[in-house]
C-alpha cells in the first residue's frame, strides 16, 4: 500500500490531510479519510483528489449507491486492462498512459501498470501544474 505521508505530500495543496487509506482500486483509486472525518476519492486517472462524503454515515449510504460502486469498482475497464496487460504484480497498479483528464481514453493503447505511489504522485503534481482544482461538498 502507499503510505499517507506520500498521499499528502502530492495532494496536500489541494487542501486534503489524509490520516487513513480506506480502499483502493485496480486503477489506483484511494478511499480517503481526513484530519475533519471527510472522506475523499482519489482518482489518477482523472488528476483528481476530491470529498466524496462529509461523514461517515454519508460514507457508508456510498455501499448503497450502484453509481458510485460500478464507478469505483470500474468492472469493464478493469476486465480490459487484465486482457491486455496481465494481473497486476503487488504494489502496482492500472493506469492510463495518458490520463482522461488530458483526453486520454480506456483504449488498449492507452493502458499501463504504475507503482501505485509513483502514480499518486504523478496525479498530483499533474493536477496541480493543470490547475485542477477539487470540488468541494
């Protein structure tokens, strides 16, 4: 797993202080809590780092949402990049060559496997040299 300290270096600009990694996905997606009790989504992919509930009973309605679980579970792009590239060795993870927030697609050529903290620090620095900025709840 990624240690919190390298979550927080790369997205801390962005006005996050994780203090514990709840989940992550096949394409290196965290489930984050803050310092606040907010819960936040990491999204590589999408040079992203955002809250995506306030409180923990917020949180735990998310296990009910099949929007929010198809999107964190990413069934169909995850069968792709298992087709294409193999299961993914430990510490690592699927990415995209080009990330979506800079028009790269869920293409074949398109996919990658990362070490996860090399990719969290990747999104991060991306996120904050494009101007990304994180919705707010």
């Amino acid at each position: 797993m990624i240690d919190i300290d390298d979550i927080n270096e790369a997205w801390g600009w962005a006005g996050l202080y994780a203090v514990e990694v709840l989940g992550a996905n096949a394409f290196g997606n965290l489930i984050l809590r803050d310092d606040g009790g907010s819960y936040w989504r990491l999204r590589p992919q999408d040079l992203c780092c955002e809250p995506v509930a306030a409180s923990r009973a917020a949180f735990d309605a998310l296990a009910y949402d099949q929007a929010f679980l198809n999107d964190w579970y990413m069934p169909e792009v995850v069968r792709l990049a298992e087709t294409v590239l193999g299961p993914l060795p430990q510490g690592r993870s699927y990415c995209l060559r080009i990330p979506s927030a800079l028009g790269g697609r869920y293409r074949r050529d398109n996919l990658a496997i990362a070490p996860l903290p090399a990719l969290i620090r990747f999104a991060g620095d991306g996120a904050r040299q494009f101007g990304i900025a994180p919705r707010r709840h």
